[in-house]
C-alpha cells in the first residue's frame, strides 16, 4: 500500500512539473515571438534610438529627427502609440531588441555579418563608408600610413572602432587607438577635431560631411574603409513586422516623406539651427499688403510670395540685373511683357508683384500633373529661378532613371543637377542641353528656408 502511495505521488509530482515546464516553455515562447500581432494588441510600437543630429533631438521644445519622424509615420500607418527609448550606443541599442524591451532600432546601423546572423535589416538607406576626419592645416594626411605614431580618437564598441582595430593590424600597429569617454558621442569627437581639442578621429562619411558644412576647415578625403549598407533592426523571429515595413516603405506617401525628411535633416542640417535670414521687425516688407492681395490668386501664403521676392531683389523695387530683370520680382523683359509690364509699369512695385504672380500662375499650370501642392511649389520655384525647360528635361531624366519624376529632392533635383555632366546633357530625352543647377537648387532650398523662417515654422 505504502508503495503503491509513493508511486502515485512521483507520477503526481512528476505531471505537475511537467505541467509546469511547459507553461513557462511556452511562456518563454510566446515573449520571445513578439511580433506585430503582439504590438497592435498593446497599441504601441516601441522604438530604440540614439540622440544625433539627424536621429533624435530637441528642437525649440520638440522632439525632431529623421529616424524619429520616420519611425512616427510607421507608428501612425499601424494605427499604434509611439515609445522612443533612448540609448547611449549601438550596443545598447542591440541588447534592448534581444531581450525584448523594443521592437524595432530606428537608427542608422551599418550592416555586418554578425548583425545578420542576430537580426533583420530593414528600411535600408543610403549606402556610406568611412573616412579619417582631420583639419586642413600643412600636416595633413594624404595616406593612412601617415598616421604613425597618431592618435586616433573613438568611441568603444562601434564600427568605427572595429574598422580603426582592423587597419590598426593591417599597418602592424603603427598608430594608437584612443577610446573616447562615455560621455561623448561619435559627433562630439568630430566637433572636437573642428576646435582643434583631437587631431583626429573616424566617421561614417554622410555624418562628417553634415560637420563640415558648419566647419568648413574639416577634411574628409582620406577614406579607411568601403561603402556599406545600414539600415534598421528588428528581431529575425518578427517576421510580421519584417514584412510590414518593407511594404511601407514601398508606399507613395513613405518615398515623399523620406525625400522631404532627407532634404530637411541631411541638407537644411536644422540641427544646427542655422538661419541666415534675418526677419525685419514688425512687417517683413514694406509691400506685405500687395503680396496678401496677390497671393490669393494662386492660392499661396502671402509669406512664400514674400520668400521669393526677397530672393528675386531684397525687396529693392528699383532693381535691374545685368542680364536685364526687373523690379520686385525680378521679371526678364519678355516675361514682363508676356504679363502686361511696360517700360513705364516695370518698377511699379504692385504691378511688378502682380505681373510675377500671373507668372507663377502659368507655372503651376505647367506642372499641373503633380498633385501633391507642397511638392508642386518646388517645381515652380525652380522654373521661377531656372525657366521650366530645364526642370522638365530633369523630370524625363528622373523618370527613365526610375526616380519620381514628381518628387523634388533627390529625385529631379538629382538629375537637374546632373544636366551638367554630358552622359546625361546629351540623353535623348534632353531636349534643352547643358545646364549648370547649382545657383537653381540653392534658390529653392533657401526660398523654403526664408518662407519657414517667416512663418515661424522649422
């Protein structure tokens, strides 16, 4: 009987635990599968991130940033919350996606074969490398065997500390390899070589190239590495989630906003808060009230009339370029004349704004096929600036180079500028030639920056 008892209690216990096991069993397999089912159950998708200059920062009180702004569309095209975890380094940024505190890295992260192995790239951006970050003074290196007996400043577990480790063997140790605090960040040590505090350190170059649009004595020319993919991370097992943003990212509404997104963090740099447009006090002009009465007829804010205005002239109605515009708006004599302008009638302040607003008018109707507004005045900006034949042998470029040809940024922009080179000036579908965009592409870009400046907005 005894033995008959202990038998049944070993097979009980033995269920229990058992039982037991496999509840924690698929516990454990059920939170080591969080994928998107698992996300719009608790309405919210939680984000990694690190604080950088097109990442995540504040700006006047709010949060910016590329991946931030990119990573909040995501959120909105699930129909989630949004939660930014901020992390102190890529690493960190890694251990929170395996053990499951975040569903997604929105950050910039170049692609190695240990990350694969780990995790799914997605959201894939543009390719970069890395290059040796110096001043231009007389000691500048032109060779990486110059660094011999250089310091090398970076920051610990970073590919720009695994690529230094790399060319640290390949030269047989020549240079020493510093390893920055961690209180600063990779864009604080290319900071400290523009003050002269380091002599040198390492980059992705995109990164570099956005520090020296600010110091212009950086150099970037000495490349220690090839160019590679980055993008974001999600686990391997979120396959859902995977899949989700791949098809978002196909989207018409996604390739807008990542060329707007782009222009703003990667070419405006507003980071850097830097406002070369100093606004009058009180009015912006002393003809406000015309652009107010005028805008209206094209559908414009007044201010955006007022940004091209004081692009065309600094608003001096009395203003005559030497290849013949006039007034305000800076009208070329034909253009005037096509628009009701006479001798008498060019410098009138009025009738020269209300001539350029019956211009614009018919350049809106020149690029009429391209519904989104905001996209469309950069069209017209540039035509304003440039003559719409130019803008429309970019948009046939764009378009047979499988680029948007109704998208501005890095899409016709791209390819107006490339009308300079002769592989593209003589493309069969060029039908006005050569065309140097440098002066059109900065009009459009500080047209938009004076109007937001005006308007108060970023």
């Amino acid at each position: 009987m005894q033995y008959k008892t202990a038998i049944l209690c070993i097979l009980f216990f033995f269920i229990v635990f058992s039982a037991c096991n496999q509840a924690k069993n698929d516990e454990d397999q059920s939170s080591a599968q969080i994928d998107l089912e698992q996300i719009l159950k608790r309405d919210t998708l939680s984000v990694g991130i690190m604080y950088g200059p097109t990442s995540y920062f504040m700006y006047r009180e709010e949060y910016m940033g590329f991946d931030y702004e990119m990573a909040s569309n995501l959120a909105n095209s699930l129909g989630v919350a949004l939660k930014i975890t901020e992390a102190k380094s890529e690493i960190e940024l890694e251990h929170l996606l395996q053990e499951r505190k975040i569903d997604l890295v929105a950050n910039n992260i170049i692609e190695t074969k240990e990350l694969k192995q780990l995790f799914s790239f997605v959201f894939p951006q543009e390719k970069s490398y890395q290059v040796l970050v110096q001043t231009i003074n007389a000691n500048l290196l032109s060779d990486v065997t110059e660094l011999a007996d250089k310091k090398v400043y970076v920051k610990p577990n970073t590919i720009q500390k695994k690529r230094l480790e790399a060319l640290y063997r390949e030269l047989g140790g020549i240079f020493e390899i510093v390893e920055a605090p961690d209180s600063l960040s990779s864009e604080d040590l290319i900071e400290m070589v523009a003050q002269n505090k380091i002599s040198y350190t390492v980059a992705s170059y995109k990164t570099a190239q956005l520090y020296k649009s600010i110091y212009k004595k950086l150099d970037l020319h000495l490349a220690i590495g090839f160019e590679q993919h980055n993008g974001w991370l999600v686990r391997r097992e979120s396959k859902k989630l995977k899949e989700t943003i791949e098809n978002w990212t196909k989207t018409d509404e996604h390739e807008l906003l990542q060329a707007n997104l782009a222009n703003k963090y990667w070419t405006r740099s507003i980071y850097f808060a830097q406002r070369k447009v100093r606004i009058p006090k009180g009015a912006i002009s002393p003809f406000d009230h015309f652009f107010k009465k005028y805008a209206t007829e094209i559908n414009w804010e007044w201010k955006l009339l007022a940004a091209v205005a004081f692009h065309e002239s600094r608003f001096d109605s009395s203003q005559v370029s030497w290849a013949g515009a006039s007034g305000i708006m800076q009208l070329m004599p034909r253009t005037a004349a096509n628009f009701g302008l006479t001798r008498k009638t060019m410098l009138n302040p009025e009738k020269n704004i209300e001539a350029g607003v019956q211009y614009i008018k018919s350049l809106n109707l020149s690029f009429r096929k391209i519904v989104n507004k905001e996209e469309r005045i950069k069209f017209i900006l540039a035509a304003y600036n440039s003559g719409p034949a130019h803008v429309l042998d970019a948009m046939a470029l764009a378009e047979k180079h499988g680029k948007n040809p109704h998208i501005w940024f890095n899409n016709v922009e791209y390819y107006l500028i490339k009308k300079s080179e002769p592989e593209f000036y003589n493309d069969p579908v060029v039908k006005y030639g050569r065309f140097r965009a440098k002066e059109t592409v900065s009009y459009v870009n500080n047209t938009l920056e004076t109007f937001h400046k005006y308007s108060g907005r970023h």
